[in-house]
C-alpha cells in the first residue's frame, strides 16, 4: 500500500467513525475538510472503499428508503458505508501511532484533522515529532541557501526566504499548540467532536494556518461532483 492510500483509509475510517456516509457525502467531506484530499476523485475512492469492506472494517448499506424508492432508470441506489467494530479498532491502533510517518507533511495534516478523537499524550508526540522534523528542514534550508546565496538570482533567492518563512511560521503555530497541550487547553472546546473539520487547507508543505486563522473556516468547495 502506498503512503497516499494509507493515509485516505485512514480518514475515511476517522470521518465514518463520526457517522455513517454514502460515498458522495464522504468525498465532500475530504474535498471540503481535508485539505490533503482535494485532489481526490470518487474513482480513487470508491477502490478505497472496497478495499474496507474486503477488510471487514466497513459494511455497505442501501441508503434511505424515501430517496430509493423510485430511482431514475439506469441509476443506482445510493450505498451507505458504516464503521464496523473492527473497523473502529483499527482506526484506533492508527489512531495511537506515534512513529516517523506521522510527522511527514500529507500524513500530519491528516492526522491533525483527526485531534479531537486523539488522546493527549499521542497528540504531544505528533506535535513534537513534526516541530523536531520542521527545526531539521530549516536548518538544511538555511545552510543551504547560506552557501549558494551568491549564485541565485533576486526570484529564486527571494523564493528561497518565502520557503524559510513558511516553515518558520508552522514552527511558531507548533510550539503555541505544544504549550497549550503542556497547559491543560483543549482546542476542541465544547464539540468534543467533529474536529476532523478542522482548516487543514493550508497544505502540508509548512505553509499551515498561523494560530490566529484556527478558527477560520473553509469555504465549501461546491463545485464537486
């Protein structure tokens, strides 16, 4: 299994542990929440969702009775997918591990997404582990633009600062997340759930929301199909 599609199990298990979807729905929701998944199309997802099922971690469903109950000709009745409780324990053990792979970019946007069902300890280490791999791409940036600096042009010297900025700013967004985690503030709030809602658009390149724009939410992408 390649990284990208362990990371689209993984939160499509995340998403359906909240409640039961058809597929339409679910790729609206990773269109729309997960940032990382904007380039997914229902042809990707549905061998995601197959894959599941011969898992034994989703089950399929027909969907509500009044919207099937005189479908158009040729359509088919829309297929509702639920979590099973091997499903739920798996996405559990995902949920817990603290490895090399949560910290690269595509996988800790995903894995942010899903805070609000993660628990303390695992998020502090998720947190740290990405601060601690961001320090070491920054140093590698600067040593890097500190021996070549004087062969680069004005664009690319100044597109060079625009990356170091950007990593900059997810390290000073880490290190905020990391002390409200050491001081006991829940950023879920009172929802508890639903946090996979959280703005993770800002891509996974450095370049995520600066702790003033948490709170900012998404505009729907309408346009999915």
């Amino acid at each position: 299994m390649s990284r990208r599609s362990g990371i689209l199990e993984f939160a499509v298990l995340g998403l359906l542990r909240e409640s039961p979807m058809h597929g339409y729905e679910l790729r609206k929701r990773l269109n729309t929440s997960l940032g990382v998944f904007r380039a997914f199309s229902y042809g990707t997802l549905y061998p995601c969702l197959k894959t599941l099922v011969a898992n034994g971690w989703l089950i399929e469903e027909p969907g509500n009775t009044a919207e099937s109950a005189a479908p158009l000709a040729g359509r088919r009745a829309k297929i509702v997918y639920r979590l099973t409780a091997e499903g739920k324990e798996h996405f559990e053990q995902l949920l817990s591990q603290t490895g090399p792979d949560a910290y690269e970019d595509e996988t800790f946007a995903a894995r942010f997404a899903f805070f609000g069902q993660t628990s303390r300890d695992v998020r502090m280490r998720v947190l740290e582990g990405r601060r601690s791999r961001l320090e070491e791409r920054l140093e590698k940036m600067r040593v890097s633009l500190a021996r070549t600096r004087e062969r680069l042009d004005d664009y690319t010297l100044e597109l060079q600062r625009h990356g170091m900025e950007s990593v900059e700013r997810e390290v000073r967004w880490l290190n905020e997340l990391i002390e409200s985690e050491r001081a006991g503030r829940d950023l879920r709030g009172s929802a508890g759930e639903g946090t996979a809602q959280q703005d993770t658009t800002h891509g996974a390149t450095g370049d995520l929301p600066r702790p003033g724009d948490r709170t900012r939410p998404d505009t729907p992408d309408d346009t999915a199909t």
